[in-house]
C-alpha cells in the first residue's frame, strides 16, 4: 500500500474502536421561583408523591421508564427527597378506593391545566402526603445523522436523541402549585451499530436531576448545560 494511504486506515480503525462511547450531553432548565413561604428543606423530612407521567397518547409507553427515573432522579439529590413511586401510589389509591377520584382529577387537569383542589386535599389526606410531583412528557424523538463517508462505505453516524419534558410540584392543602419547571436534554453519540443508543431512562434522569436540583433545591430559575461525557 502506498505510504499515502495508511493515515486513512489508521483514521478508519480509530473510529471504529473508539467513537461508539462518545455522548454530548446539551441540558436547558427554566422554572418559576420559589414562594417565600415555601421551605423547600421541608421535602427532605416527608415523603413526596410522584404520579403517572402526563403524556400524549403516542408517547404514553415512555411514562414507566420516565416514572422510574423521576424516582431514582429524587433520591441523587443533594439531600435526597424522598418519593413515593407512582405505582405506590396506583396501589395506595386502589385500596382506598378512590382511583375514580384520581382519574377525575388527572381529567381535570387535561381539560383546564388545574388540578381541583377538594379531590387534591382528600387523596392527599387519605394516603398520608402533603406535596405531590406531577411530571409530564411533551416531545422524545430520535435522529440518525450521516457523519461522513469513506471511499461511499458509511464508517459512522450521530445519533440524536432529544427529550422535553415538565414538572409541577403541588401542595395538597391548598391546592397551589408550588413550583413549576421545564427541561430539555439532547444527546448525541456517535455511533457504528444502529443498536447503539442512549437509553430514554438515562437521559431522562439526568433531566429531572438538573430540574430538581439547580431549579427547586438551590432556587435557580434556570440553567443550561454542554457536557461530554
């Protein structure tokens, strides 16, 4: 081979033994401050009820995994709150017989964006929490990007995966809503196999946390964020 073409070949095996781990990471937060009143040291000493995540028809099987992630996300904070997981919650009103009263409620929402405040104070009560996370899904989409080609054999692809979602924390006494926040993650990594891929439950906790963390716990109204990792 002549000496000109081994700095190709050398370019072709680089990428093939190491680009498949690259992600970049792009967060954006933005909230609503914190009232006065509200001490949010308090969510560290009583457990915090997180529900069913509010999606879309199309998206609804993402919920379960961004659920789990919301939970795991609450108990990486510095300090950790305590979350009551949402299929607690599922069960806890199954045995109070009140989950017609629960689908009420999330109707509610979905047809004024409000979550009425006497069906919030008796769930409230009956199942023992004061604060109840309601998290939201509003976009996730994948995109296979062509990065460049090598004599027309495609060597490697971005693969962007991007993920927009929303958060309430309310108050069951009153029926407030303490705070609110939305995030947006995307991702990028480089990628040879198309089964390579950053999995929606990693992107979503890393979302959540920045929400939860920068925003709620340390009174930010927003951040944004580039990471490689």
């Amino acid at each position: 081979m002549p000496n000109g073409g081994w700095p190709a070949v050398l370019l072709v095996i680089a990428l093939l033994a190491g680009c498949t781990r690259v992600y970049t990471w792009d967060i954006a937060t933005a909230s609503t401050a914190r009232p006065q009143s509200f001490d949010v040291g308090d969510l560290a000493h009583q457990p915090v009820a997180t529900v069913g995540v509010v999606a879309p028809g199309g998206l609804a099987g993402y919920s379960t995994s961004l659920s789990h992630a919301l939970v795991r996300a609450l108990a990486d904070l510095e300090p950790p709150i305590p979350g009551i997981p949402a299929h607690e919650i599922a069960n806890a009103l199954n045995d109070q017989r009140l989950s017609a009263e629960y689908g009420e409620l999330i109707a509610g929402f979905a047809r004024t964006g409000i979550m009425e405040r006497e069906r919030l104070q008796r769930i409230g009560s009956a199942l023992g929490f004061r604060y109840m996370l309601l998290p939201g899904l509003a976009e996730i989409n994948h995109l296979i990007l062509d990065r460049f080609e090598f004599t027309g054999l495609k060597i490697t692809r971005t693969r962007i995966s991007t993920l927009r979602v929303w958060l309430q924390l309310w108050d069951t006494r009153t029926g407030h809503i303490v705070w609110e926040s939305s995030g947006e993650a995307a991702t990028s990594s480089e990628v040879i196999r198309h089964d390579r891929l950053v999995p929606v439950f990693d992107i979503a906790q890393k979302l959540w946390r920045r929400m939860l963390q920068h925003d709620l716990i340390e009174g930010g109204t927003g951040s944004r964020s580039l990471l490689d990792l």
